[in-house]
C-alpha cells in the first residue's frame, strides 16, 4: 500500500451496522460494506429474496431482486447513504452455483452508478461472488472497482444481509 494510503471501510445495513476505518491511498477506498436487504416481489418471493423455481431436485432457478441500503460511520465513505436495486438470477445445478446480475445504485449526493455482480458459490445457504463498477454520473464516471461479495439469508427468511468488500478508485 502507498505510505499516503487511506483505506475506508464501509458497513451499513437499513439497522445501521457499523464498521471502522483503516488505511489505503488517497485516491483508493477500500470497501467493506454490508447492507440488509429486502424483496421488492414479497408477493411472489418463496425463499427469502428470491424466486426459486424447483425444476427437480438437481436442478433449481432463481430471480434475484432486491432493493439494499448502505449506511457508515465515516461520512466521507464512498459507501455511506449509498441506496438502488438489485437484479438477476442464478440457476444451482447438482449443487453448483453460477448466475449474476446488475444493480442500479445513487450516491448520497444522487449521483447514479451501476455495479455487476457474479456468484461464484453457495454453501450453507452462503452465495459469494465478485462484483465490479460498470460506470456512472458524476464522481462514478472515471471510478473504478471490485471485489467479492457474499449473502447471508437470515433466520426468518424474508431478509439477508450482504457484505462487499474490495477497492474503487476515483
């Protein structure tokens, strides 16, 4: 890392988790974020976020979407108040996962940018995956980013909590 390195950490959840800061470079912001998550399609949803399509036992489709929050303790967080939705889908074949998608994202200022994202893994009812920085308005316009991610469904079903972790450089 350069000695002039400032590395921020990001972790929101709509309960407002937090997380603290450490170093990277000036122009570079490490993110580790969380945010929980909900359904936008509670209606039609019968496992957690997710639509799951049974098609046999082997063989299982699912519709990603979902609207997520991030919230910080560090107000100069690329992360912080950063809000949008999030779609896809994923299709777990004899137990191996692959699918992805797209999020549409605002900054706490309105600016818009949008992030892919791929999963790599499920285990445990654990997804993991990369993500990247498509492009954006604004400061996301000349950003540049990625990482891993990985989702957790809660207990009751109706709500994960997804963490991100990487670099965006602006």
């Amino acid at each position: 890392m350069p000695p002039l390195a400032k590395r921020l950490a990001v972790l929101g959840t709509v309960f407002a988790t937090t997380v603290g800061a450490t170093a990277l470079s000036a122009n570079a912001a490490q993110v580790n974020a969380r945010a929980a998550s909900f359904s936008h399609t509670g209606q039609l949803a019968t496992f957690g976020l997710y639509n799951n399509a049974i098609v046999t036992d082997q063989l299982n489709l699912k519709r990603i979407n979902a609207d997520y929050v991030f919230l910080s303790d560090n107000p100069e967080d690329p992360f912080d108040y950063v809000s949008g939705s999030c779609f896809g889908g994923a299709v777990v074949k004899n137990m191996q996962v692959q699918g992805g998608g797209v999020c549409s994202l605002k900054d706490k200022n309105g600016a818009p940018f949008a992030i892919s994202y791929e999963i790599t893994g499920i285990e445990d009812g654990r997804y993991t995956g990369n993500w990247a920085i498509l492009g954006g308005g604004q400061k996301w316009a000349s950003a540049k980013g990625s990482g891993t991610w990985s989702r957790i469904k809660l207990p009751n079903m109706t709500m994960s909590v997804t963490t991100l972790q990487g670099e965006v450089t602006f």
